[in-house]
C-alpha cells in the first residue's frame, strides 16, 4: 500500500505535553465493529465497556533514562555526540541511533558524562555503523554495572514530539511510566499503559477482568516516520519480547472459554501476534520481533485493542488501520481531531473492537 494512504494533517495545539490527572481520567473513543459512529467516553469507562472474563494484557517493560550525551576527541578537535540506545544485543553491546552519526567512524571512543561536557564516567566504542543513523556502540561497562551507569547519567527518551516543545524534566521520570513498569530495557514506554491508575485496576478486577502481564522492550524506532513510498519497502526495527508459560496457558484458557482478549496498546498486540500458532493457539515465546502489521493482515490474537492516536504515516497507523479497517480510523481520527481529543504519548485514547475477517483456519 502506498504510505501516504496514512498521512493526515494535525493542528500542533492537539499534541499532548503532558498527561492528564488523574491518568485515568483521559478521554477514550470507542469504535465498535458493527457501529460506523464514535462514542465517547473516559478512560475510567473501561470496565464497563468490557465483559467479565475478558482478558486484559499489559506490556511491564519499564523505561530506563535511554539517552546519553557525550564527546568524540580526534586530538583537539571535540564533537558532541547524542545517543539514544534502542536495542541491546549482548551485556555491554546496544544498538543505538546518534547524532551526528557522521562525526564518528568505526573504531572511535564516545566518552559519556551527565551532562555530556564533564569528566566521563563511561565510554563506548563503534563496532558497527548502519543506516539512518544506527550504530552498534560496545561499552566499557556490562551487565548490570553498565545498567547503573546509564541509570546514573542518561536522561529519559522523551518521544520527539514532546523533546521538540520542552525539555525533559523530574516530572517525565513518572509520568512516561506505566503503573505496570517493572521489566527494565525500553526505551520508549507503552503509551496505552500511561493511563492505568489504582483505581481503574481494582475496577476492572472487580468486573471479573483478569490481567495479564507480558514483556515487549518498546525500542526507539517506534518514532521512526516511514520514508518509503509503498509499505512493501519499509524494514521495521527488531524489538525483544517474552510471554511465559503461564500468560500463555491463562490465554488458551481465556480463548477456550469463548472470552475475549484486549491488548493494551499495540506493543502488547505485535508481541500476541508474534506468539500465536496458525490455529489460535498462544505458546511461551522469547526473542525479536520485527512483525510489520498492515491493512490485509489477518489477526490471530487479538480482539480489543486499547490504544492512542498515532503519528501519521506511522507504522502504528498502518496497525490500527489493519485492525479496523482503513477508512474507519481515518473518519475516526476526523473525529477526534473536531472533537478536541488529545494526540501521541501523554494523551488520549481509544478503544478499537476489531473489523470483522475470516476466522481463523
């Protein structure tokens, strides 16, 4: 499909720099697969718009302070060097995206500090240089040594969108955490996990919703905008994930019983699709995932999705487009957009009933 079938345009004053509170008190549009209208609703309406024995399944992967500021020396000439890590591939390896990457060459040192001008207290050198950006940084750390050391001097990757308008600040170091947080490796949090309160938890247990926890390490290139003409083209980022044997049994159990299962939030969704057998059945699973679900997909996993609205010409566009189909997110973002609802990470949300297809063979 031809990308700019996802483009639209957004008025600046609809991106949310902030989250609302309570969290739970965001604003949700619900579009119903057999309605053709938006409802709207708040976050808080979750449970009501379930029915007890679904299934609700969240991603715990917690975001750690992922961008780094450091310093290239080639005798007296210094360059500033900005990193974002996005994947790690082995305890003292990462996959990162640097700016700008033309100022470092195969080889060369990065030495890191808290503000990127002091005495460094880490260092990295470049084993690998890919495209757009993306190198392969070893550090002179590993482990877990190497994780309290970006704890200590990295900052937290605020999405561009928001870095663009302000800085990031104490305040971010809560807010772009989800309730759930406790697996550390994401550099970017599952935004649809941003609205999750105390309350709305202890709602939904109520409701006889159980919750399920799975783990998706949310990397940068979830900003990345897609510069192909034809989605055909696009090479997705890979992304580590897991679901245990329990998640997984506690899934075929919900899916035997009839019941529905709900992702919160499309990295929560990628990860289901990538552990589903052909037949419907989930399996525990552990590994990369690099699933690029466009409109055509035929889901497997999947019967809600909650989720935010997503930057156009956006890969997460194009999944929620496959998921209810291409001109109904399209009315749908019309809507939201006339009716004052708030865009990308700190804002609302909506909830996606998904579009009829064949069932599963």
């Amino acid at each position: 499909m031809r990308v700019d079938e996802f483009d639209f345009d957004l008025p600046a004053d609809h991106i949310a720099l902030r989250p609302v509170e309570p969290r739970d008190t965001a604003r949700l549009l619900v579009l119903h697969a057999d309605r053709t209208d938006c409802e709207d609703n708040h976050v808080y309406d979750l449970p009501a718009l379930l029915s007890a024995g679904d299934v609700l399944v969240v991603n715990d992967t917690k975001v750690i302070p992922a961008r780094l500021f450091g310093h290239r020396r080639r005798g007296e000439a210094v360059a500033k060097i900005d990193v974002t890590l996005h994947k790690r591939e082995t305890s003292a390896q990462w996959r990162c995206f640097v700016r700008p990457a033309k100022k470092l060459d195969l080889g060369e040192t990065v030495q890191f500090s808290k503000d990127g001008d002091g005495s460094h207290t880490l260092s990295a050198r470049v084993v690998e240089k890919g495209e757009g950006g993306e190198i392969l940084l070893e550090f002179s750390l590993s482990g877990a040594v190497l994780d309290a050391a970006i704890v200590e001097i990295g900052q937290m990757p605020l999405p561009p969108y928001i870095a663009a308008k302000r800085a990031e600040d104490q305040k971010d170091a809560q807010d772009y955490q989800t309730i759930f947080a406790d697996q550390s490796g994401a550099v970017a949090a599952p935004t649809a996990g941003l609205h999750f309160t105390p309350r709305l938890i202890e709602d939904l247990k109520a409701k006889g919703i159980e919750i399920i926890r799975v783990t998706l390490h949310v990397g940068a290139g979830t900003f990345l905008p897609v510069k192909v003409e034809d989605t055909k083209d696009h090479r997705m980022h890979a992304e580590w994930g897991t679901i245990n044997t329990a998640a997984s049994d506690a899934l075929n159990h919900a899916r035997q019983a009839g019941k529905r299962i709900v992702a919160v939030g499309t990295t929560s969704l990628r990860l289901l699709e990538s552990a589903v057998e052909p037949n419907g059945r989930f399996v525990p699973w552990s590994g990369d995932t690099s699933i690029f679900i466009t409109p055509g997909y035929q889901f497997r996993a999947v019967d809600v999705l909650l989720t935010n609205f997503h930057l156009p010409r956006s890969t997460l566009l194009m999944l929620v487009s496959a998921f209810s189909g291409l001109d109904r997110i399209k009315k749908a973002y019309r809507y939201a957009i006339e009716k004052g609802y708030r865009f990308y990470s700190y804002g609302d949300a909506s909830l996606l009933f998904r579009a009829k297809q064949d069932p599963v063979s």
